[in-house]
C-alpha cells in the first residue's frame, strides 16, 4: 500500500472543505453567535435576537445563523462571526443589537466589512 504524503492530505482537505462549504443548501452566508456563559452576560442573547429580526424582516434566506460557546476572549464578547462565501472570516467584538443590524445591513447584505468592529480577519489554524 502506497503512503499518503502531506501534499495528498491536503489536497483531500481542500476538496472535503469545498464540498461542505456555505455553499450547500444554496446557502451565501453564515454568521456564529458566540453564546458561551461569558457572551450571554454580555448580551449575545440580545445580539441573536436583532440578527433574527433583521433576517426575517429582509426576507433572505441564504444566510444561515449558528451558535457556539466561548471563543476564549472573553473581555470582547459579544462576539460574532461572518463567513461570506469565498470571503475571509470576520470576527467582530463588543457587539450589540445596534451593531448587529449595522453589520446586517451592510457587511451581510452589502459586502461592507464594518471596520470598527472588527477584532480579527481570517480562521486560526494550526500549521
């Protein structure tokens, strides 16, 4: 049997990752709430509830909201990430319902990175 060589991992990386991208189910956009007990008692919880609002009202339906626990930064919660199709990851802090529909609006809707907000661009990855 053949070894496996690095190159051939992550060529087999890059294709599961492609097949499992935002792209299936049609959808464009997905955006995590970080909920872990420290964002909940920054106000993630209100954060969640004006992304849905502003979804609902927009009517768009390629935009997929996920949850998580704590991202380990504590001191920025509320925490949220946008992952466009095709696009770095965004990860914005010290979030708020007001925010959260400004990112919406424009950074979801509009493709306009809010800057302001951002703490970091791109995932972590171990090398």
């Amino acid at each position: 049997m053949a070894k496996i060589k690095i190159e051939d991992l992550k060529k087999i990386k890059e294709k599961i990752k492609a097949e499992t991208s935002l792209r299936a189910g049609h959808l464009r956009v997905r955006v995590t709430v970080h909920m872990g007990t420290c964002g909940i008692a920054s106000g993630a919880r209100g954060v969640l509830d004006s992304l849905m609002k502003e979804i609902g009202a927009a009517g768009v339906a390629d935009v997929a909201v996920t949850t998580s626990g704590c991202a380990g930064i504590c001191s920025r919660e509320p925490l949220v990430t946008v992952e466009v199709l095709g696009e770095e990851p965004i990860k914005y802090e010290h979030m708020d319902p007001n925010k959260m529909r400004q990112v919406f609006k424009r950074h979801i809707l509009e493709g306009e990175i809010q800057t302001p907000f951002v703490m970091a661009r791109g995932s972590e990855q171990v090398k």
